[in-house]
C-alpha cells in the first residue's frame, strides 16, 4: 500500500486519472445518446425528459 500512495501524490498520476474519468464520461454520453431509442423503451420514465416544454 505505500507504493499506492506515493504514486498518488505524484502530479503524472491525477493527469492521467482526469483524463482517464474524461475519456469515459464522452464514452457514456455517446452510448447514451446512441441507444436513446432502447433506452426510453426499457425504462419509460426516461421519455419524459425528451419531451418539449
């Protein structure tokens, strides 16, 4: 465990960390925008969000 820390107090380590959280939270918007349609047919509820006004 302390290897983990000093690698944690290392500025490489949080760069690579909030590029690595950057990549997936595009990944996961682009995947739910990609099965919008499936995605209001399991959960219903998630139609009202697309309605207008």
């Amino acid at each position: 465990m302390p290897a983990l820390r000093e690698l944690m107090l290392t500025d490489g380590f949080w760069r690579r960390a909030w590029v690595a959280s950057g990549v997936v939270a595009v990944l996961v918007v682009l995947s739910v925008s990609f099965w919008w349609q499936d995605i209001v047919q399991v959960w219903p509820a998630a139609a009202r969000l697309h309605q207008p006004g």
